[in-house]
C-alpha cells in the first residue's frame, strides 16, 4: 500500500537572543563623595536579578536593551538602602546622588546616612538619672566631669556619652563657666558665653539630645554673680531645639548655677537669676534650683537687707520665681566611712536630708526627736538627690559603690531622681 509521501518538517529557527546594553549606576553620598563596596543589584522580569559592586563609586550592569521596566537597589554599609522602582527606558547612566540631568541620564536623591542607635531611650525628663561625676574614664584614667563635655574632644565625648548610657543615665550635665578643681585634676575650661562661642556649646547640647539624653545646662559655676541680665543673655543663647522638642517634651533642665545659695549668690541674685531663665526658655521649660550643702530654702540666713523674703524659707519657694522652679537639686554634707546609712540620728546627715525631702513630698516625717517634718505645699517641685560624696570620689577618698550605698539608703526617703546612682534606685 502505498502512501502520501511525508517528510519531517524542519525545526524551526531559535528565537534571536535578546540583546544586551549596559547601564551604569553611579552612587554618591550627601557630600558628594563615591559610596565605595556598595551591592547594586537591578531585578527584570526575564532575567532576574544582576548584582555588581561599586568600584570608585561606580557599577557596571547588563540589562535587555528593550526593557523598560527594573528595581534597583542599592545597599552599603552606614547608609539607608535604596529599593526603588525605575523606567530605564533609554537610559545609560543612573545617578544615585550627583549627575547633571540630561539624554540618557536619570538623577536619583545621594545616599541617606543611617541615622546612629540612639543610646538613650525616651524617658520623662522630669525624672533625673545623672551620674554628673562618679562614673570612670579608663582612656583618660581619671573620673569623668561632664561639665567638661564641651572642652573634650569628639572621641572622648563620644566615650562619654556610652559609659553615661551603659550606667542608666537618661541626663547629662552641661557646664559653662568654672574654675578648675585642681585637687580633682579637673581643668578649667571656657565661658562660652563671654566668649561668644554658644554656637559650640549649642553644639554640645544637640549632639547629647541627638543620643536621646535630657541635658542639665548650667550658666554658671555659681562662685560669684555674674550680673544682672546674665542668665537670659545665655538662655536667649541657647537653641529653641535644645529646649524643647516640636511636640512640646523639655529637653533640658536649666541651672542658674552650682550651690548659688548659700554659694556666690545672694537670695535676690537668685530670684532674679530664676525670673531671667523663665523669661528666656518660656512657661513650658524646666529649672533647677541648686543649693549648698543640707539646704533646702533659698531663703538667707543671717538675712540679707536685699532678701524679697526677708528670711522666710516656705515664701522663697510660694514666690513668683519659686513657683517657675521645677526641681531642687539636694546637695548633702558630706558622708565619710564611720557615718552609719540609718536616719536614726538627729546630728547624721542622712536624717537632714530626710528631712528636706519630707518637707518637698508631704510625708511629715518624725525625725528621731519626734519632730514632724512640715508639708512646705510645693507639689511641682521634683526633689532631686544630685550630689552626695563626689567630691571624696574626685578626691579618691571614697569609692563609687560607697557613694552607691549611701545614695541608695538616702533614694529611700522619697527622692525622685539622682546625680549619683544607678538605674535600681527609681522605679518610675
């Protein structure tokens, strides 16, 4: 039998194989510099994903030369990535920062530097953790005085602002003025106001916020007055940033001075120190009162012929000035191996200072005379624990966890934040 003749048809001929075209990507940072080591990669649908690494800040990619459509993203060490959809329609050279627009050539925004970890996380600014002058500085092999913060250079402050966050601090204090404290081996350092320099200090102050610390910033060292008009010409100075954040959170507490009363300044030097700052910083910032050793009023004594409140320790604080103050910073005597940590003696600092805060809190404490402390009537005040036995700490004549147990027994009485602490000591 016999058939139509067949015959295999031929194959047919392979699909031309697309071509191909380059595109370069060009990657630069915000100052314009090359992003060296960065991985580009360029995903299509037909091809999937071409990865180069940028050489002088350039990669060098293949893509089919009739796509249109591809992600790019770039990715380098210290900055944001970039993940973005493109039309590369006609384009030959993609610039991720720099370029000048133009046939071929598509502009995209620099590389975005990664914002640092913040070291500190939000907190209430109200509630002070400070280690002012107690924590250990193993480079410079010397305890630390932030108030020296603005005169350090930047890898030192870096270092102090980690040893202050791996302590728990959520405060740092900021200086101005001060003599130097020689038998402390702390040096002097610059008035950065006299000299016309609060864009520096300014600096300082931003560079801990930046980190997530509330900054305490003195004016002054508090040795003598510096004159009326002083106080509002620093805080005038200082930054609104620094002051407040846009949604309306302090983030500083402004300090007149160190110990002003009974310290350099007068009573009337203090109030009006205070009516300056709060004119300066506004109704929604915080102030500090810092007074000398065991005191609490701000009052004088003998009275001064200048004092508003002619002695009265309850109206210093009940005045216009006094109500504008939002924390009391406490500075005990000094507290030496022998003294016991109980309150259980009239004459032991620790009952003081149990009786200066009971006087804040409203307690009504009965100290071991049976006397009961009076309820001075200042809620808004936040009574802080700042300074206990630094000075021996500077002096190498007491040890921090010295001053940790004392100021741990002393946090008891009611306190509400610390100079010289650890983060155990509040629970709010």
């Amino acid at each position: 039998m016999t058939g139509w003749p067949w015959t295999k048809p031929p194959k047919p001929p392979d699909p031309p194989a697309p071509s191909a075209r380059l595109i370069q990507v060009i990657v630069r940072d915000t100052i314009n510099a090359n992003v060296n080591g960065a991985r580009v990669t360029l995903t299509v649908p037909v091809m999937g994903t071409t990865i180069a690494t940028t050489t002088y800040g350039l990669a060098n990619l293949m893509i089919p030369s009739t796509l249109a459509d591809t992600q790019l993203g770039v990715y380098a060490e210290g900055f944001k990535d970039v993940d973005t959809h493109l039309v590369v329609s006609g384009i030959n050279q993609v610039w991720v920062g720099g370029g000048v627009p133009g046939t071929g050539i598509l502009c995209l925004p620099p590389m975005q530097p990664k914002s640092p970890p913040i070291l500190v996380q939000p907190h209430d600014p109200n509630i002070v953790r400070c280690n002012f002058g107690s924590l250990w500085d193993a480079t410079l092999g010397r305890w630390i005085f932030q108030g020296n913060y603005p005169s350090m250079d930047a890898d030192t402050r870096k270092r102090w602002r980690q040893i202050a966050a791996e302590a728990g601090d959520t405060h740092f204090q900021l200086n101005n003025p001060t003599t130097p404290y020689e038998d402390y081996h702390i040096p002097a350092y610059t008035n950065w106001l006299t000299i016309d320099d609060m864009a520096w200090w300014n600096y300082c102050a931003a560079e801990l916020i930046a980190d997530g610390f509330t900054v305490i910033g003195y004016a002054d060292s508090g040795d003598r007055y510096p004159g009326v008009g002083y106080h509002r010409r620093f805080f005038s100075a200082v930054d609104d940033a620094n002051l407040i954040a846009p949604d309306g959170t302090p983030r500083m507490i402004c300090v007149a001075g160190h110990e002003i009363v009974k310290g350099g300044y007068t009573t009337k030097q203090a109030y009006d120190s205070t009516l300056e700052i709060s004119a300066a910083i506004g109704p929604n910032g915080l102030i500090a009162m810092h007074t000398s050793d065991g005191r609490l009023s701000w009052s004088s004594h003998p009275v001064e012929p200048d004092d508003p409140f002619q002695g009265n320790e309850i109206a210093c604080w009940h005045s216009d000035a006094g109500r504008k103050i939002t924390h009391h910073f406490y500075q005990t005597n000094l507290v030496y191996d022998n003294d016991p940590l109980l309150d259980t003696s009239y004459d032991y600092v620790g009952a003081e200072a149990h009786a200066t805060c009971s006087r804040v809190i409203g307690d009504h404490w009965v100290d071991p005379h049976g006397n009961t402390s009076p309820d001075w009537g200042m809620p808004w005040v936040y009574p802080v624990l700042f300074e206990v036995n630094e000075e021996l700490i500077f002096k190498g004549q007491c040890t921090r966890e010295r001053a940790l147990q004392i100021a741990r027994a002393f946090m008891a009485y009611g306190f509400r934040g610390y100079g010289c602490g650890s983060p155990d000591m509040l629970t709010t």
